[in-house]
C-alpha cells in the first residue's frame, strides 16, 4: 500500500512537471506573446535623392513633373546661364580663330627670311655686326610673338572648358534612374544655397524595409541571407509572402530599446509593389530553437 502510495506521488509529480513544462515550451515557441518574434516596418524606396542645385540663381526651365521617369542624364531643371551663354561664344570664337597665329607666322617668316639674307651679306661685309644682331632680334621678337599668340588660343579653348563646367552647374539633372515624386520649384523662382533643394527622385526597383529586432533574432542571420517578408495587400485585406535579402545588420544593440537595425531587400522590378505598405518579418529560427528537449520522460539539464 506504501509502495503503491509512492508510485502515484511520482507519476503524479512527473505529469504535473510535464505539463507546465509542455505549457512553459509552448510559451517560448509562441515567442512569449503572438508578436514577441514578429516584427513590423514600413517599405520604403531603396534611394530618395533630394536634388539639389549646386549654385544660387534665378530657375528658367524646368524639365519635369511628379510623376514623370528620369534617368542619370536627364536635365530636371536649368538655372538662368545668359551671360555665360554670351561668355562661352566668346571663348569659342577666340578658341577656333587663327587669324592671328597666321598674320604673326607669315611675319615671323619675313623676318627670319630676312635675319638669313642679312648675315650672307655680314659674311660678304656688305653689312654691319649691328644690323645682323638688329634682324636677329626682330625674327626673335616675331617667333614669341606667334608663340603667344598659340598660347592665347590654348587658354581660350581652356576657357571654354571651363565655362562649359560652369554652365553644367546650373543644370539639374536626374543622377539616378527613378520616378519624381517632388517638384518644389518654379520657373522665375530663386534657388539660393540656404535652400537648394528642388526636386525629389525615388527609385523603386527596390524596395527597403527596416527592422528593428531583438538581439537574440539578428545573431540568426548574416547579410545576403535571403527571407520571407509578409506585406500587406493593396485593394484588399491580407498580406502576402515576397522574398527579400538581408542587406545590413547593424553591430551595435541600441541601449535604450535592446533592437538591433535589420535592413531587408525587396526586389520590385516590375514596380508591382507599392512602397510605404506595411511589412511584417517573422523570423522562423527562433520559433523553436529555445523550447525545452525531454529524454525518457524527464527534462534535458
């Protein structure tokens, strides 16, 4: 009777550890609450360029509207260039001509011509030392002459170059291939350089979303390291499943939230997935990694 008594104390102790061990087990599985592995975030586009003018001065055209395709060459807006316009065909004109490198070469020639017969007759004695070094030194003159000249143009087609830059300045352009979502100047308005920024270009080929998750949950992965992100559906209610790569996890846990900043690719080629719908990461490796094990009907120490 005493042995039986002791029999059912232990096969009644080993259930009731059994049981709030299963529940304890169930409890980490679920994560502790139905979002404690569950974390949520917003898609965003994978670049938002705020493009900006790189000089102060008076808008006189603008390219584009929200809405429109852009590429890397595409001129978004252009700042008023008139007077560099007018300097620019100036340097142009000095740059291309060659009147005067022609005039100053034929005179060049004249003189050097001359300087040659000259010292024949200072060997004949038919002239003097002085007139021989006098045509000597016009010749010389003559040559540095040209010579400037040349530099004159090289400088003036520098010039152009430069002016070039310079008018290149005051074009916008798109430097990423995206959709202009943002246009905040008009033509006639003043950009100036407290204020630069005039228009806004999303590209959505991808599309970002950041995770902040808990440390346990970021030592799981590593970038490049592809996952499953549910999004919430547009028009009807639900989510559904898109494949996504982990781009970058942070190597420091944030003191005050204990959060590790998780960033997750989306691919959006055909733009069929519309950025700022919410997205929900459910890491499955932690569903059960920490669950407790049993051996022959006991917990595993």
């Amino acid at each position: 009777m005493h042995v039986r008594f002791i029999n059912l104390a232990r096969t009644t102790a080993l259930a009731v550890t059994f049981f709030a061990v299963t529940i304890f087990a169930g409890t980490i599985i679920s994560g502790g609450n139905a979002n404690a592995d569950s974390f949520d975030a917003f898609a965003e586009p994978v670049q938002t360029i705020h493009l900006s003018a790189s000089e102060p001065g008076r808008i006189d055209e603008v390219g584009v509207k929200r809405g429109d395709h852009v590429r890397n060459d595409t001129i978004v807006m252009r700042l008023d260039s008139k007077v560099l316009e007018a300097s620019r065909e100036i340097a142009r004109l000095e740059a291309e001509s060659t009147t005067q490198i022609d005039s100053l070469n034929i005179e060049y020639e004249i003189k050097r011509n001359r300087h040659e017969q000259v010292l024949k007759l200072l060997g004949k004695g038919a002239v003097s030392r002085e007139e021989a070094r006098r045509s000597e030194a016009d010749a010389k003159i003559a040559e540095l002459n040209r010579d400037a000249a040349i530099e004159k143009q090289k400088l003036a087609a520098l010039r152009l170059v430069e002016i070039d830059g310079r008018i290149e300045q005051r074009c916008v352009r798109g430097q990423v291939s995206g959709l202009v979502i943002d246009v905040l100047r008009e033509p006639g308005e003043y950009v100036s350089t407290a204020d630069p920024h005039v228009a806004t270009v999303v590209v959505l080929d991808q599309l970002r979303c950041t995770f902040f998750v808990s440390t346990a949950v970021a030592d799981l992965y590593r970038a490049g390291e592809s996952v499953d992100v549910m999004m919430e559906r547009t028009g009807a209610s639900g989510e559904r499943r898109v494949a996504g790569q982990v781009e970058y996890i942070a190597a420091v846990t944030q003191a005050d939230s204990g959060r590790v900043r998780m960033d997750v690719l989306i691919e959006n080629k055909d733009r069929q997935l519309r950025s700022g719908l919410r997205c929900r990461f459910d890491s499955p490796h932690t569903q059960i990694s920490n669950a407790p094990a049993f051996e022959n009907g006991r917990l595993k120490r």
